[in-house]
C-alpha cells in the first residue's frame, strides 16, 4: 500500500520508513507507528510517523 496518503495508515500498523539520516542511501526501517505526525492528506515523499520505539521517519510501505 502507498505510504504517501494519510488515511492509508493506522496507529499499530507495521510499516518501513526512511529515516532522515538514511535518505541518501534508501536504507529502510520496519516497525509499527505509535503516532501519525503529518496533518495533511498527502505527502510526496511519505507520510512521517513516529514508531514505537521512538523513531521518526517516512512511510515508504506499508507491511500490513
């Protein structure tokens, strides 16, 4: 599922973001969002979520 429109994630669904630091490499992070932390509906480059072990980044995919 796209990781770009808001209403595509849930709180306590597993995802994988890019973390800030990982951009330039693409490197992904799996977890599950703890909060959902952009306001607007659509974002280009992914929704950021906080997950639940306290790390920001943006939804690239949705797991499940």
């Amino acid at each position: 599922m796209d990781g770009k429109t808001r209403a595509n994630i849930k709180i306590g669904a597993r995802v994988a973001i890019v973390e800030k630091r990982n951009q330039g490499s693409g490197a992904l992070t799996e977890g599950v969002v703890a909060e959902i932390l952009t306001n607007s509906t659509n974002h280009p480059h992914g929704i950021k979520v906080r997950l639940e072990n306290g790390e920001v980044g943006r939804v690239q995919e949705i797991i499940d």
